[in-house]
C-alpha cells in the first residue's frame, strides 16, 4: 500500500499538483491508515519552530530581496572586476565570484540568474567569450552560493540535524572554495583559449569601485566574519544584516522608496512563506517515516550489502544527485534527511560531512539536465532554448561532481578547520 500511495505522490507532483499539497495529502492518508495520531506532527512542527535559529530564515530572506531590488549586484560587478579583472579570465572569474555571492545572501539560485544574467551575459560576450561558455556559467556559478553563509538551506539543515550551524558554515568554506577554484581554472583556460584581453590593474579604478560600494561592502565582509570568527551566532549575524540592509538600501541609497517598501518586504515574506508551507507538508511525511522506522529498516537493508562508510557515500552520491534533479532542496533537506541522519551515524559518518555533501549534491540539480530549475529560468533570462542550456552546462556539471567525489572521499577538506580550532 505504502509503495503505490508513493506512486501517486510522485505522480500528482508530474500533473502540476502544488508539491507541498500533494506531500501534506499522502502524509495524512498514511497517518489514517495507520491509526497514528497527527499531534505528532503538530509536536514536530513546534519542536522545529521553537528554536531560536529559525527566526534568521525570515531575517537573511527578507535583507537579500531588498539587495536584489537596488543596483547592489552592478555595483558589486564592478567592485569584482576591480580586483580580479586584470587576471586571465578575469570577467569569467569575476562572474562567479559575484553570482556565488549573490546567491548566498538572497538565498535563492533563480535570483541571481535574473538579477546577474543581465549584466553579466552582455559583459561575458563582449570580452569574446564563446556564447556556450556563457550560458553555462551563468546557470551553473550560482548554486555553489548555497555553501557559503547564510545561505538559506545550510540554516535549515542546521535545524533539522540540531547542529549549530556556525560550524556548519565553517565545514563548507574549503568546498566551497574548491568549487569556485575549479570553476575558475576553467574560466582562466576559456580566457586564455578565447584571447580575451585582460584589463590592467588600476588603483584609481579600484578606490572608485570601492567608493561605489561602500555602503554594501560591509555586508559581505562583517557578516562572513562575524560568523566564522565566532563574533556573531547566527541569529545576531541575521538581525545586523536585515537591520542594516534596511538603513542602507532605504534610508541611504533610497534605491527602495519607503512608499515601495512595504511591497518588497511582502514580497520576502511570500517567498519565505512559500518556503516554511513546503516544510511543512514536508515534515509531515518524514515524520511519518520516522514513526514506521523507515531508517532503521533501510539501515538493515543496506548493511546486507554494503558493509563499509565508502561504499555507502557512494550509494548517497548516486541517491542525492537524482533526487536534485526531481525535488527542491527544501523538500529534500525536510523529508530526505531525517531518514538519513540515523543510517549515516550508523556508518560513522560525521554529520558535518554530511551537511556538505548532501548540499553540494543538491545544488548540482539546480543545472542538471532535464529537470534543473536554473536552465529553465536561464532559458527564460536569456531567450536560449533549454536544449542548449542542456549542452552548455555539461562542462560545468563535470567540474561540481569531480568536486563531490573530492569532498566525499577526503574528510579533511570538510572538518579541518573545525578540528584545527578545537570545535569538533
């Protein structure tokens, strides 16, 4: 019965059925089925909303939609390719950096193609950057923004698994920045390939980028630190930035008139409502998992086969890299990893290494052919049909999953700096 109600979950979500519909409607068929009682999920939804982290998913959401309704990302281009511009495949370089960035603070991939896209398509093009190139970076750059704080999903899944989610940040600064590294390297050979001039170091043009930017600036640089440096728990780090993105953008700049204000903070909290619905419905059906033992009844199923922690990160990679082609990361990070955690400790795996992993899986489906959202909505931004899109972001998809296999594979990349200063 369990197998053929999952059919027709997945099913309604191919008929276009709002996923968190479909999710809360399965999960209250296996609930009366199994004469289980719903205040369980009632008792876990308070359990989740009850933790002090869950107010910064509001907070971070609310100040990147207001960053992303100002000039904020051309004048963060230019504060880039002040710095890296004058490397080979400086605007290829540059172009990451910024779509990483943006997709961090406002949490969402789709974001930073439309708010990037603009910019960065024409300025890629111009350079002479081959128009492939192009369309594959620019869908593929920002999903590495979901590694770096505070990017909305790396909070969530601190919820989940209970784990604190500054360290959290920390275990995915190095796959992170293996991830931009090998973007780059390819960037610099499209450069080189492709004869693009490079523009001359400038101190003058430096100091004016920065001018520019200096109210925003401090954003991306008080935040990060504040976080890895231990200065700022992640509540605090999501309340100074929401607080001084709203002085910034609407009192300073006025880029965001106070008559418009109400309209984009609406705007912030559908987009997290959205979010917390989808939760919601979700956690429904995990719990229902949790309730028939699910983890513990695959865990005996897998330990027949599979007998070592390798062998099942394998099985992980292979699992997570479909699911990110099928599923959002927030439905995935609700259902998927509460049935993990219990199975993955069982094979020693640190829960840590799991958060990277799991998320650096997931973002990959955001431009993974044919499902990934990203080709979609870059299909859309930049009037190319999603076929090419398809064949565009094959080299980039390449470099993300030899970046998995790195990150699966070699543990320190994940726990050094946590081991290093002492915090696990």
């Amino acid at each position: 019965m369990m197998i053929a109600v999952s059919i027709i979950l997945v099913l309604l979500v191919f008929m276009g059925t709002p996923l968190y519909t479909a999710l809360a409607a399965v999960a209250l068929y296996w609930f009366h089925v199994t004469d289980t009682p719903l205040m369980v999920v009632n008792n876990e939804m308070y359990r989740i909303t009850d933790q002090e982290i869950f107010i910064t998913l509001p907070l971070f959401t609310f100040a990147g939609v207001l960053m992303s309704k100002t000039n904020m990302p051309h004048r963060l281009l230019g504060f880039s390719r002040s710095i890296l511009g004058w490397m080979p495949g400086g605007m290829a370089i540059v172009s990451i950096v910024a779509c990483c960035l943006i997709t961090a603070f406002t949490g969402v991939t789709g974001v930073t193609i439309v708010a990037m896209g603009v910019l960065l398509y024409p300025a890629l093009a111009q350079d002479g950057y081959r128009e492939n190139f192009n369309l594959g970076l620019l869908t593929s750059a920002g999903a590495m923004g979901l590694l770096i704080p505070p990017a909305i999903p790396l909070i969530l899944f601190a919820i989940i698994t209970e784990i604190n989610p500054a360290k959290l940040f920390i275990a995915g600064a190095l796959p992170m920045l293996l991830m931009v590294v090998l973007f780059a390297v390819y960037g610099m050979r499209e450069g080189i390939k492709a004869g693009v001039p490079r523009i001359k170091p400038s101190v003058k043009e430096f100091l004016r980028a920065t001018w520019e930017f200096k109210y925003e600036l401090p954003v991306f640089v008080i935040i990060p630190i504040g976080i890895f440096g231990g200065y700022l728990t992640a509540v605090e780090a999501a309340s100074v930035m929401a607080f001084y993105v709203l002085i910034v953008e609407v009192v300073i700049l006025r880029e965001v008139s106070f008559k418009k204000f109400p309209v984009v903070a609406k705007e912030s909290m559908v987009l997290i409502g959205s979010i917390l619905v989808i939760i919601m419905g979700a956690l429904a059906t995990s719990n229902f998992f949790i309730q028939q033992e699910v983890p513990t009844k695959l865990f005996a199923f897998l330990s027949q086969y599979v007998q070592t922690k390798w062998g099942f990160l394998l099985l992980l990679n292979i699992f997570l890299l479909i699911l990110g082609c099928l599923l959002d990361i927030f439905s995935a990070i609700m259902i998927v990893v509460p049935l993990l955690i219990p199975v993955a400790q069982a094979y020693g795996v640190d829960l840590y290494h799991l958060g990277i992993i799991f998320l650096a899986n997931m973002q990959i489906g955001y431009s993974t052919p044919p499902f990934g959202m990203s080709l979609f909505i870059g299909s859309q931004c930049f009037r190319q049909p999603v076929t090419k899109l398809f064949a565009a972001s094959l080299p980039f998809l390449a470099l993300m999953i030899l970046s998995i296999l790195i990150i699966t594979y070699w543990p320190p990349l994940t726990l050094f700096i946590l081991k290093a200063t002492g915090q696990i």
